[in-house]
C-alpha cells in the first residue's frame, strides 16, 4: 500500500493551509512508502535551502517509520546514533517529517516541511499528515 | 520576475489533464527561474525511473532557456557540446522539457516531463508550458 | 505488492545456479518494487566492478519495468534517450537487468546480473527471474 | 585471504536466525577483505533507511579493522577521529559492525547489521561474525 497523488495533494493542500494561518512559507514535500517522491510545492517566497531539507525529512521519517525529531534525539553527540545523518545521501533528522498513515494504521509515505521553526515546521507537517 | 506556486500548480493541472487524455502516466515537475524546485506531481503508476528524469528536464530548459531537445541535437557524438550531459550534476537532453514564459514572453521557469515516449512526454509538457 | 526476501534468495539460487553451469562468475542484485536492495550475492572471483553494475542493472530495468537492453536500444547516438544513463545517479542499459513479476504478471521487483559477456549476464538475469 | 560467498551466506544465516530469535528485522551485509560487498539481505519489513547503514557499518568496520562502536567512542565532539564520518562516502559508526576473522585470527571481511537498537544490532552482527 503506497499513498496515491489524490491523497498527497490532499496532504499538501491541508499543510498549505496552515501554514498560511501561522503566517509561514513552507517547503512541502511528500513521499511514498518506496520513499520516492510524489508530490511537491514550493510556497512562493519560501527559503531555496529548504527545498532539499523537506524532501530529505519526509525521505527520513519513510527510513525509518518514525518522526525525524526521534532521530535527532538519537544522533546527537554521545547518543545512540551519533551522526547517522551521513547515510543515505544525507538525512534530515530534526523536526519536520512525519510518517502517513491510512485508516488502517499502515505506513503509506511520510511529509516532510520546512521553511521557519521546527516547531513550526512540525506543526505543518502534522496538519499534512493527519488529512487521512 | 518567476513562477508562482499557484501558477506551477496550475501547468500541472493541465499536464495531468492531457497526460489522461493520451493515457499516458507521467512525472510533471516545474521550476523556478533560479532552475528550482516549485511544485511536483507523478502520477500513480508512473515509472520510478522518470521522477529525477522530469526534474532534470525541467532544469535543463531553464539552464539554457531552450527546449531540451534542442540541447540533445547538439549533445550528439561530433556535436558542438557533445556531452554536455556531464555538467551541472546530470541533465536530460531528449525531449519533455520546456521553458515557461509568461505573457510579455519573459522566461519565469520551465517544466519537465517523464514516463513516455519522447514524443508523449513534449506533448504533455506543451500542455503545461501553454498554460499562461 | 513488493517481492520478499524469500522470494529474492530463491532467484539468487536460481540465477548462480545457472551461473554455474556455463561456468561464469556472477555479481546478481535484487531489487524490490521500490528500486531498493533486497538481496546479493557476488561469486568468488566474480569481477569487482561488477558489483556497482549489477545493482544498476536491477535499479534500471525497474524504474521503467523493462529489461535494461531495450532502453540501451533506445539510448544511443542518435536515438530518442540518448544520455539517459545520467539520470538517477547512473543507470546501466546494456542486457542483464529484468522486471520480475508474480504469477499475475505484477512487477513486484527486478534482477540485476553482470560478470560476463552481456548474452551471458541477460541469460542468467533470466533464470533467476523466471523463479515465480 | 578473502570471505567466500558461501562462508557469507552463512553469516547471513547466522544473523537472520538471531534476529528472529529477538523479533527484529534487520538489513544484513557482508564485506570482503577489500571492503567489497559479498552478499546482502533485507528481512521483510526491516527499515529502508537501515540498507545503507548496514552496508556503510560493515565497510567501516573493515576499512579499520574494529568494531564501529569503536570508531564511534573516537569520533565524538573534542574526540581523535572528530567527524571521521565525513570520509570515504560515508561512515557509520556505531555499533551493528564487526570484522570477521578466519579460524587464524585473521581478518577476512566484516559484517554490518541495522533495524533495531544498536545494542540489538550489534547482537545480531556478533551471531554473524561468530560464524567462523
């Protein structure tokens, strides 16, 4: 079971929304369950760099089938998986990727957002990835 | 002056549409006039291998401001900029990307499209390019 | 539908066995239907450079669910995909790359061979896909 | 005096019934002496962000001759080897990777093991490695 685009629009659509009610340009970036990219938009004014850390947080929290601020809480200096962020062509692995899921509780992709605070960038990927 | 996220969304729009009306599935990207990222769509079913193919179309026409199949006809063995392909991380030079201009005909982006014939794949990027 | 790693070392039983019996050294990759690795194996004294190509091969044939020969037809001088193999950090388009599919016919994966002469790498790819 | 495949094959074996005995899927791979990929498996399930891990803590572990967790207690903020992770590719240093010795003691290839803790890894590479 992998997200179809009518359903990572709908993602994209639900996370541009609030990210214009928090008054941010978001970054947005939705991948499948193979972790290859489905659906993308760039909000007009958005930072350029966070073009590639939307796509690399939505790829992460797909690696790995969790939150990537989970990851980041590992792989600080002395944790469990200190600097992981060198695999895979580079991971993202602070807030801002979450894993989809279907009704059923399946993993089906993951969006990643970036573009202001983590905890900004969290709360818009959260309003993404809860349209299911 | 550079495309919209509501003006990239909209070539989409239209390259989706005439990509089911010839039956084909296909990856639609569109960039900026910085050559960046602005929006994202491949089609359920689409081949997995067209994702970076579409992206690195779109970039290309907007790298050289031409048709992408221009560049190929110059790319050839013997060529003037025989592989060229080399540069700029990988670029695509058959054809499926095109330059987007806005009215007063200035270049604002390009699309790229993936996953049918070469003929197929202009063709639905017309329809995107067209849109304004 | 993705194949499984049962699925996969049954193939690569299949293809070294057919590696064998015409006394070749085989590098044989499977991948899933996501494009990713699912299994390896490289024969004693199998040719160390093959190892990248044989991961390619199987890379290739499933981003465009075809046997990588047939776009190596496509990518010549000349023809319509001249230069795809800058495409998604390299691709290999010469034979010994196949779709594998179940017993609907569904692509759930490919195999990827090489080591040998391309009739060679193309037969063995063959047997090992020809499992299911 | 390199690992055969079906001395790695046995590893893998080694590994795969270790990590069903502590109910993890894991990304198994082994290297050769030259730090070459000998043979690889992705148990169903297991992460997709735990395939290149997997390879990069096996090759780490050879192209120094230790266990990663080593290289990883070395490669901390103020440590000898700071940001060791940045060379070859790619580094991944913690624990999940151990060199292989023959019966002499002598170091034929590695073993890299990731899905679970690193604790479990590293379990789960040891019953690989132990092989022998």
């Amino acid at each position: 079971m992998s997200i179809t685009l009518e359903q990572a629009e709908q993602a994209i659509a639900a996370a541009k929304e609030k990210a214009s009610n928090i008054d941010a340009k978001m970054n947005i970036a939705i991948v499948d369950a193979g972790a290859n990219l489905v659906a993308f938009a760039r909000m007009d004014g958005a930072w350029l760099g966070s073009l590639d850390i939307s796509i690399k947080k939505a790829k992460t929290a797909r690696f790995f089938d969790m939150n990537t601020g989970i990851v980041g809480s590992l792989s600080q200096p002395g944790g469990s998986l200190y600097n992981i962020e060198h695999s895979n062509g580079g991971l993202i692995t602070f807030p801002g990727g979450i894993p989809i899921k279907n009704k059923s509780g399946e993993i089906i992709g993951a969006i990643g957002v970036s573009g202001s605070t983590v905890e900004n960038d969290h709360e818009v990927a959260e309003a993404g990835a809860k349209t299911f």
